[in-house]
C-alpha cells in the first residue's frame, strides 16, 4: 500500500466581529509551536494573520460571510489562506502610504499588505468579484 501522506490541515471559519483575529492568532501558535517554530517566526506569522484577517473585515465589504482561515504544513513550510467573500481589490491600485505622512496622520491603517509581505516569505492575492484569497508561507 503505498499511499501519499496528506500534509496536516486546520481549518477555521470565523465571523466579521470585533477582535475575532485573536481566535486566528491562536490557532496559529498552536500550529507554530506544533511545527516547533521559533518565538519570533511566531510572532511574525501572529501579525501577519492579523493584518490579513482585519483587511478581509474591512475591505471585503460583506456583513454577512466569514473569513475562512486555513493553516496547511507541508514538511517544513506552513502555507496560511485566508479568505473573503467579499467583493476584492485590485493590489495594483493599492498605494503604499508615505511614512512622513502617516506618522502625523490621525489614521495609521493602510500598512497591512506592505507589512504582510515584510513578515511573511512568500505572499500572494487572489481577487476578484467573489472574494479574496492572500495564500501566506513562512519557513522553519
């Protein structure tokens, strides 16, 4: 019987509420550790899902859908997708903000794709009319 192994997969599906990126971030460090990633792969992945997870909220527009997450390791690498039903974006229309301008500025957000792809090794979006897809990878 030679049967291909199926890389460990975790699933989770959260709602479009307040703070519920937490929930993300720890199954993350459960996954990480599981993967006996160090502290600061972690904590980069932890941020890195965050700004992910609250750009589905904010940027996806839908009140209804969730967000799905999945964590899948593939030997020595946790790939991490997190999805939106919501209605995309074009990455190419995205400006990256001019830090002079956003230090004295009231609003701050408008870093999370820049600093997804400062954290993470690789990162890639998906978009269209039916939602978003940003497929995160991090190395042991």
């Amino acid at each position: 019987m030679n049967r291909k192994k199926i890389p460990p997969k975790v699933e989770l599906t959260i709602p479009v509420l307040q703070d519920m990126e937490l929930a993300a971030t720890n199954t993350a460090e459960v996954v990480a550790k599981h993967m006996q990633l160090s502290e600061e792969k972690t904590a980069e992945i932890s941020m890195a899902l965050i700004e992910a997870t609250i750009n589905a909220f904010e940027h996806s527009k839908t009140e209804t859908s969730n967000v799905e997450i999945h964590f899948i390791i593939e030997g020595d690498m946790l790939v991490i997708k997190v999805t939106d039903q919501g209605q995309g974006f074009d990455k190419s229309k995205v400006e990256i903000p001019n830090i002079e301008n956003k230090l004295s500025s009231e609003y701050k957000r408008g870093w999370g794709l820049k600093l997804i792809e400062e954290l993470m090794d690789t990162v890639e979006f998906e978009s269209n009319k039916d939602g978003t897809t940003v497929t995160m990878t991090k190395k042991r």
